[in-house]
C-alpha cells in the first residue's frame, strides 16, 4: 500500500486496516480460539475490572 501510494499519502488508519487483515489471516484458527478462551478465564477471575 506504501509502495502504491506513496509514503505521503497514506493515512495511519489506511496502513493498520492493511496490516491487521493480513496479519489476522496468519494467525491459524486454533491459536484464536485458545487466546479466546484465555482471555475469557483471565476476565472471569477478575470480574472487577
């Protein structure tokens, strides 16, 4: 995207849209699915938060 539209014409948003799709689709399902569930055991420990 950098390359395609030139460094000064790019927005941070633009950039993170590019980035967290294509690094969301290398992560395989089963790590998501495990950091789900950590993160779900970690908030119902800590309710208060």
């Amino acid at each position: 995207i950098v390359k395609e539209k030139g460094l000064e014409n790019i927005t941070v948003d633009e950039l993170v849209q590019e980035i967290t799709a294509k690094g969301r689709a290398l992560v395989p399902d089963t790590i998501k699915k495990e950091m789900v569930a950590r993160l779900r055991q970690y908030l119902s420990k800590h309710e208060e938060l």
